[in-house]
C-alpha cells in the first residue's frame, strides 16, 4: 500500500494563472474596495477554477485574514476594523447563525471603510439565505465569474498540478492528458490525483504513456452511462 504523504500546493501570487477565463475575477479582486461601491465583492466559479488561490492572493497582498464560514462568529464579534476574505461563502446559507454572523460582519465593514472579498460555487442571489437584509445586502455586491478554463490555461494549470505533486511527464504525454480530459478544473484535479495515486503505487514520479494509459481507461469507464 503506497504511502500518501502531503504536498506543497502553490498558492502565492507568483503561481496564480490569469487567463481570459478568469480576467475579470482578477479586476474585481485587485480593483478594491474603491471600485466595488460597497464593503462587499463576489467571485463566483466551479470547483478547481482558482477562487481560493485568488483570495489566498487578495489576502496576503492586503495583510487579511483568509476565513472559513466557520471563523464568521468570533470575526462578527470582533472589534478590528481589518478586511477580510472569506472562502465557499455560500455555505453560511440556511444556517441562522452564519447568517447573521456575515450580516453583523457586512454592517462592521460598511461603517469602518473595511471590506470583504467573497469566494461562491453560485452566486449570492442563488443562496437560500433566510435572512432577508443579508440577500439585500449581498445582491448590491459586484459579481465576477470565472469561466472555463481555455486551451491555454487548461494547459499550465495541468502543468502546474503536476509539478505540485513532483510528477513529469514523457514528452508527448501532457498533450494526451489534455485530449482525454473534460475541460474543466475539477477534472483536471481528479486527473493528477489518480496519476499520483498510480505513480505511488509503482514507485515512480515519471510519468510515462504506458503509465498514465490504465488511469485514463478508468477515468474514461467512470464517464461511461451505465445501462440498467
């Protein structure tokens, strides 16, 4: 049994990968606060399409705390009037303390010229909030999406996933991994996922195409309809 051991995912700014899918995600979060007309902004993609990076940016370019929804009760009660950035903001939805934890945290903000960058799976007006002045509040907020990855950047982030986990590849393979993918970042992730479970299992950190082909008939067989 191969021993899984943890990784260095790059997270700084250095390693952020802009694109024209995700231009305009990049201008909210580095217009600022001043451009958004209130204390609060969204950005809104699938998973795996760099909104936790983007905040992880934000947040060390302005010396902020990045939050989880679990953090909002001790920060909403808090007397600093620092900014925030907080990750899979949707999830304070349908939870009254959560709820009212980023209202009380919202009105903070808007009184102290502070501000909070929200990262979302949806946007804020698909929340099932049931706190009706958190939706009205939340539904001023400027929103960018991140759309799909294009051929360009599904590229570099498959190369850059790769080289977080210490894999390379033959020449030729990062080019097969891309045709036989979805073009999405999700996938992309579980792709090199179960390359590196497979490379573990063989003791290899080279990947090869007689390497990766079983992982790619497996991924190819898990999309498959299943007949009944």
């Amino acid at each position: 049994m191969p021993l899984v051991l943890p990784f260095d995912r790059a997270m700084d700014g250095a390693d952020f990968l802009p694109s024209a899918s995700n231009r305009a995600a990049c201008l909210l979060a580095f217009e600022g606060p001043g451009a958004w007309g209130g204390p609060a902004a969204v950005l809104v993609g699938p998973e795996g399409a760099g909104k936790t990076h983007l905040l992880n940016v934000w947040s060390v370019a302005r010396g902020v705390p990045l939050l989880g929804v679990d953090d909002l009760d001790a920060e909403s009660e808090a007397d600093t009037a620092r900014s925030f950035a907080l990750d899979d903001a949707e999830r304070v939805a349908g939870t009254p303390d959560r709820e009212r934890a980023l209202f009380h945290l919202y009105n903070r903000l808007a009184g102290t010229g502070s501000a909070i960058l929200l990262a979302s799976r949806v946007p804020p007006a698909r929340w099932p909030l049931g706190l009706p002045d958190l939706a009205s509040r939340l539904r001023t907020a400027p929103v960018a999406v991140i759309e799909s990855p294009d051929d360009a950047l599904r590229e570099r982030l498959l190369a850059k996933l790769l080289h977080d986990r210490a894999l390379h590849v033959e020449e030729g393979v990062l080019s097969r991994l891309l045709v036989h993918t979805e073009r999405s970042c999700a996938a992309l992730k579980a792709l090199v996922e179960a390359l590196d479970r497979h490379a573990l299992a063989h003791q290899r950190r080279a990947l090869s195409h007689a390497l990766v082909s079983p992982v790619l008939a497996e991924l190819e067989a898990s999309r498959e309809p299943r007949m009944l």
